[in-house]
C-alpha cells in the first residue's frame, strides 16, 4: 500500500468513528428520564422524638418515586437499591406535619422529580406511659368450698407506653393461670402478659415494662365467720348492742381449719353512733394471720342499733300478804318493762 493509500485510508477510518460516535451520542445514548419507583423511606432521628416525649405513629408514604435524568447508559442501570430517601422527623411536635424527604443518588445521574413535590406527612402523637390491671384467664377449676388467695406477683405492677391514642385502648394486662394446679402448699407459674382491649382483642404497637408474670397462689379453705362487734366509748346505761342480721365475714385461708374460728372481731366502733332506731355501718373485721377476704369478702355492711337491757327477775322472800301485794306492784312494772322490750 502506497503513502497515499495509507493517508486516505486513516482519513476514512477517523471519518468512520467520528460518524459513529456521533450516531450513538444522537440515537443511542441520549439524555433521558426515568422514574424510579418502590423506593423506601427511611425514618431518621426517631429517638429524639422519644427523647422529647413524642412518638412517631405513621407517616403518610413508606415508599416514593424519584425520577433521574442522565445518559441512556447512565439511567440504566439505576435501581430503587441506588438511590436513598430519608425523612428526618427530629425536632417535630405532636400533629399531622409536612416534611419535605432528602434524597441521595449516584453522582452519574440527576434527579429531577420526587412524587408529591418531594413531602410526606408525618403523624407524631405524645407518648405516654400509664399502669393497667392484671386480668386472670382461667384454665381448669377449683373444687366445691375452695378457692384461689395469697396471691403474689412478680411484678406487681406493669406500665404500658406508647402513643396516647394506643395506650388509651388497653384496658387490662390478660394473663393465664391454670386452677387446677393450685395446692395448699402453693403453686408457682409464669405466663405471658398481653395487652387487651375492651373488645378483647390484643392491642400491638405499645411496649411493656415486663412481658411475662411469675407468681405464686394457693389453694385456700372457704367460710363465713361471726364477727364480734367491739365498742368504743360507753353505751348508754341500761342498752346493750344488737343487730337485725348476724354480721358475718367470707374469708378464705390455705394455712387454718376455719371451722375452729368461734368469731373475728372487728375494729372499734364508736357508741355516740349508735341509736335505738338502729344505724347502717361498716364493719371491719381483723383479721388473724393467715386468713383474708375471700372473693366478695370485703369489709361487712350491717345495722346496728341499742335495745334495752332485760330486767332480770327479782326473788321476794317475804310472807304470802307481802308477797301478792309486791306481786301485783311487780306486775305493772313487768309490763310496763315488756313494752318498752318491745319497743327496742
């Protein structure tokens, strides 16, 4: 090949490249635009609103769309996995609040567009922590006269946090007690503590400070004791103390027969309240070591009132004209007496 040919031959070759570059940067590989979508939002600096006592219960999008514009061969190969979306919800207060997301993608490409103008709607609720009552389901059952007491639980007391919204609709702490394993010598057992609502329905996003309950129960003796009514301060002379109905006590005990319980006396209760037409009051019993209210137990609801006490008869031991005369004496004051019994 000639000097010539060789020249005309690389002119050709440059002409070639050139004419294809420039097909593939006009055809081929063009700027474009595209969307890419399923991309998910991450939440930032949830813990600050913690910190601040508030709580993040929703936001409006978990994931959004970014449209990047760039070469053809750039674009792509882009994937959700490139590119990263946050929503810093740090420094916000309780409400619906608008905040705009940051995005990061790879430097090859732009982006151009994010779905709703690039904001998403964050709901913060305040955060509270409030107690809730234990509330026994029971499996199995316990025989005739007896009945479930002494019951200690580890921990006694369990506090439920979340949104207050959440919270408000836990209405007791379910836990699970088999009966038919209680002994007189106690029963340990552990279970799970679910969050319940009204509904009976189990209620999610709150935390507990414990998620299981251990404790230890008994199976105790059933009976209703007398109560021995005790005073304080004088009674009124000539009245004694009496009541419409026997008080009496429902109490249970794992430790003593109940049986050999004659009476259980109560607290004081005070003579300048009593009168002949009687008074409602409260009795409260105490209680010996051992032994506490069984269910419905409680402190006792009785009247009380005075009535007069019984003359007691009177022995003459004089000659038989004394002695009718002092009887009919005697007998007007007897009925006299027997009316005013009556009376009380």
């Amino acid at each position: 090949m000639t000097r010539s040919q060789k020249i005309i031959t690389a002119i050709v070759s440059l002409l070639g490249a050139f004419l294809l570059w420039a097909y593939v940067i006009t055809f081929v590989n063009p700027v474009t635009d595209v969307p890419i979508s399923n991309i998910p939002i991450q939440v930032l600096n949830a813990d600050t609103l913690t910190k601040n006592g508030y709580i993040l219960t929703g936001i409006s999008n978990t994931t959004t769309t970014v449209t990047v514009s760039g070469s053809r061969s750039d674009v792509s190969g882009i994937t959700a996995d490139d590119i990263l979306v946050t929503l810093d919800v740090g420094g916000y207060r309780e409400g619906d609040n608008s905040i705009r997301v940051n995005v990061s993608a790879p430097t090859s490409v732009t982006v151009k567009d994010i779905r709703n103008n690039g904001r998403v709607t964050a709901h913060i609720e305040q955060l509270v922590s409030e107690t809730k009552p234990y509330e026994f389901l029971y499996a199995g059952s316990v025989r005739d006269g007896y009945e479930m007491g002494f019951l200690t639980l580890d921990p006694d007391v369990v506090t439920v946090t979340g949104a207050k919204s959440v919270v408000e609709t836990v209405e007791k702490l379910r836990v699970i007690l088999d009966l038919s394993q209680l002994r007189r010598e106690g029963y340990s057992f552990e279970s799970a503590i679910a969050p319940t609502s009204a509904a009976d329905t189990e209620v999610k996003d709150v935390t507990l400070s414990a998620k299981r309950l251990s404790g230890r129960a008994y199976l105790c003796e059933v009976a209703d004791v007398p109560l021995s009514v005790t005073v304080s301060g004088q009674l009124p002379e000539g009245f004694e103390l009496a009541w419409e109905a026997e008080p009496r006590v429902h109490v249970r005990s794992a430790a003593l027969d109940l049986s050999a319980l004659e009476s259980i006396p109560t607290e004081p209760v005070n003579a300048s309240l009593l009168t002949e037409a009687g008074v409602d009051m409260t009795l409260v019993p105490v209680l010996p070591a051992a032994v506490e209210y069984a269910e419905e137990g409680g402190p006792v609801k009785a009247r009380l009132l005075l009535v007069p006490i019984p003359e007691e008869p009177v022995e003459d031991g004089t000659d038989g004209e004394n002695a009718d005369d002092g009887n009919a004496d005697g007998g007007e004051g007897e009925t006299d007496g027997g009316g005013e019994s009556q009376e009380g």
